[in-house]
C-alpha cells in the first residue's frame, strides 16, 4: 500500500513492457507500450480504512474484476472499465508489495493478469488464481507516478525512484539538490585535505641543497 500512498495518478506497467491502457470504448482494458497516452492514466483512490484501492480511467470509470469469462472454457475472467451505481467488491484492488513491484489481488483471492502469446491472448488482460510458481512473476506490476498526491506537478516518478522508496539508499541523496551540495562541498573539501596532505609529505622528504653547493 505505501507505493501508492503519496500517488495520485500512476501507470501500470506489466513485465512485457507494456502498460495498463484504458480503450476508447470506454468499456475494455488492454496492453500497449505507449505510456505517455493519458490512456495509460490510472487515478489511485484509497478505500478508507481498509488495504484496498480502486483505479479509475481516464474516462471516469473504474477498473472492475468481472464475472465473464475472457473465453469459453477458460478460467480467466474479464478486465473491464465500469461507473457502478453503487461501488461494490470488483473495482477493489489489493496491493501486495514484492520489492518496488506490485501484484494486484481481488477480495476473492484473484490476481490482475497480463497476458501475451498469440491473439487472442496477446495484449489482453484478465484475472484468475495463478497455479504455477513461474505465473507468480508474471502478475508483477511496475508502478510509475504520474502526479504525487496532493500536488499538480508534472513530474514523472518510478515507484522504483529512491525518494519514493521507504529504504533510502546512498544513491537517494542526488535525488535532491540541497543534498547534492551538501556531498559536493565535502568531496571538495576531502579533495583539498587530501592535496595538502600530499604537498606537506613531499616537501618533508625534500632534501634543501646546501650554500657550498649551491656557490
């Protein structure tokens, strides 16, 4: 849940490298490797007081885990774009953390699925119970912030950024300018001492030549 508390609008990337795209039809979902259309904006809206999240497209509708079958006889079930009279259950989105990934679960035990291979699969999305280890990886979502909650910038960050990320690690400092400064001034400064101290060892190892040499 912490990767999207500070989101307002994020874009799902599944690992084919292709992200969540809202279609024109305002009803179906797919893949597409073009993320900068707004299609590919997703507004994060926290369930209060509890582990969920609904997404909602550019069009105003949220993404909804359905009950129809992506193909006869299949177990994966359709994705959907949908404005529920009354929210319920199938636009809820669990989000389980692995590293700076996310699998999206639904309430009943469901995963958001990207799917490839030959059509009809390919590009589509559906939601099903994985059964093999290998499919655990491939539910995996990328999460890139569009717009921070609470602001207006247009800045893109990763979820993956060190400045969203709850570890901080030594690269996060250059993130921030301020901070960049800060590591500057001290890398000079240890440069400086380090160039002093060379210059004092050469001139104490220095032998002066003598006056009777010297005439």
């Amino acid at each position: 849940m912490e990767l999207f508390e500070n989101a307002k609008t994020v874009r799902l990337r599944s690992h084919h490298d292709k992200y969540l795209i809202a279609e024109d039809d305002e009803e179906n979902v797919c893949q597409d490797r073009n993320g900068e259309s707004k299609n590919a904006h997703w507004t994060v809206e926290i369930v209060k007081g509890d582990d969920f999240l609904r997404f909602k497209s550019c069009y105003g509708k949220y993404l909804t885990a359905s009950n129809m079958p992506f193909l006869p006889r299949v177990t994966g079930r359709k994705i959907v774009q949908t404005l529920p009279k009354k929210l319920d259950s199938s636009v809820d989105w669990e989000p389980i953390r692995d590293g700076f990934q996310v699998r999206l679960r639904t309430r009943y035990g469901n995963f958001l699925r990207p799917n490839g291979g030959l059509p009809p699969w390919r590009n589509s999305v559906t939601h099903d119970i994985p059964h093999r280890n290998g499919t655990l990886e491939k539910i995996l979502w990328d999460i890139d912030i569009v717009e921070p909650r609470g602001k207006t910038s247009n800045h893109r960050r990763s979820a993956s950024h060190p400045m969203i990320s709850n570890t901080r690690s030594p690269s996060s400092a250059i993130a921030c300018p301020f901070m960049a400064k800060v590591m500057l001034s001290k890398y000079r400064s240890r440069m400086l001492k380090g160039i002093s101290e060379e210059c004092l060892m050469r001139s104490s190892c220095y032998t002066f030549p003598s006056t009777t040499q010297m005439g």
